[in-house]
C-alpha cells in the first residue's frame, strides 16, 4: 500500500514558466515532508523540507506548499530552468524516532525545455 | 558536509556471482539505508540499520542480506546476483536530521 503517491510519472514545462509537482499521502502520522532532487547517475539531494505545523516554506526558486486536510502538498518551481530537469521524489517522516524512517514517492520526472 | 561514499559508480557480475556493495559515512550518524531505484518502481528499501551490529528488513529483502560490523559501514550483500538484480543501488544515512544524505550510487549490472 502505498503511503506516498506521485501520481504523475513526468511533467514538462518550457523555460521561465512554473513546475507545479504535486504529492499525495495517506498516513495521518507523517508530519514531516520532504523533496529530493535527483540527476541521472547521481544520488537524490536534498531540496526542501516543510514540518506539518507549517503550510508553506520557501527557498529561492523553490516553495512547498502543505494542505494537512486534504493530506497533499506541492513543490513549486518558479522560474523553471533547463537545469532543473532531474526526478523529484516526495518522501515524508512519522515522528522522529529512533527506527523513523523515511517513505518515498515513486518519483516525477520533470522536463524543461529552452 | 555529510559525505556518503559508495565504493564503486558502476559494476558488472555475472549471475551467481555473490557481490558485495560498500557505503561508508563520515559523520557519526546512527541510522543507514540501502534502497534501490528502478524506472516506474521509486526508491525501494532493502535494508537499514539504526546501530552497529542492528538490521531490519526493509520492503524488499529478498536476495539480498548486510552487514553492519561498524558505525562508518554499512555493506549490501547480494548472495547469489540474478539479472533480476539489475539496478541502481543508494545508499544514505542519517542522524538526528529527519532527512537523509544520500551517497552518488552504484549501478549495477548483471550479466
């Protein structure tokens, strides 16, 4: 069963515009979110992060957005640039403890174009 | 920094072959992961460890055994490589952080 759900595998979006990814979760425990960036070849790194007592925390170009009711958030790229183009996973945490872990989206992959 | 490092970028066995994948973690962190990446599938959890010598299963165990004989080491065992296997291997760690390092990767190839 699957906690984390990126229900679309890809996206394309052209230079300058916004990359809305989105993010859905079933388990009413996590309360921490996560959003990782990863190129081919490479490991993920981490992008941003929002704790559910908040519903939006910005970075740069990047903002995620938390909607608790509706179990749902959303990574916000604006502007988008060709550099941007990678797989994004949605990973979320229960309550940190010390066999915590954490449970990942299946992954969207975001395309750019100039 | 945390660095997570993985011995090799790219590897290649034949079936039957058992392999060993390495990870070392320079900054002290209790808890490693080994995951593995496949198109449509996501990050898959095989393995993780909250402390030296402790393992626990993760989604998909089979095949698959580790060993955590160190708190710097955590080391993916493939008992007997099947094609099946063919993958990229990540493995992370984490301390008191909610979020993981990631290390660059192993894709592994089997033949």
């Amino acid at each position: 069963d699957q906690q984390v759900k990126q229900n679309s595998p890809s996206l394309s979006v052209q230079e300058g515009r916004i990359s809305i990814l989105n993010c859905d979760y079933t388990n009413s425990m996590f309360d921490y979110f996560l959003w990782y960036k990863k190129y081919p070849a490479e490991g993920p790194t981490f992008l941003i992060s929002i704790s559910s007592i908040k519903d939006k925390n910005e970075d740069g170009r990047f903002t995620v957005f938390l909607n608790k009711s509706a179990k749902h958030l959303s990574l916000h790229i604006v502007p988008s640039q060709p550099g941007d183009s990678a797989v994004y996973f949605c990973a979320a945490s229960a309550p940190h403890g010390a066999n915590s872990k954490l449970t990942f989206g299946k992954g969207i992959t975001l395309s750019v174009r100039p | 920094d945390v660095k997570v490092t993985q011995s090799s970028r790219y590897l290649v066995k034949r079936t039957g072959e058992k392999v060993f994948l390495e990870c070392v973690q320079d900054m002290d962190h209790e808890n490693m992961f080994w995951y593995r990446q496949d198109p449509g599938l996501g990050l898959r959890l095989i393995y993780f460890s909250y402390d030296v010598k402790m393992k626990e299963k993760g989604d998909i165990p089979e095949g698959y055994s580790v060993s955590r004989e160190k708190k710097e080491r955590f080391s993916l065992i493939l008992e007997s490589a099947s094609t099946n296997q063919t993958s990229m291997y990540l493995c992370a760690s984490r301390g008191h952080q909610y979020g993981y390092t990631f290390g660059s990767g192993t894709r592994l190839t089997v033949v």
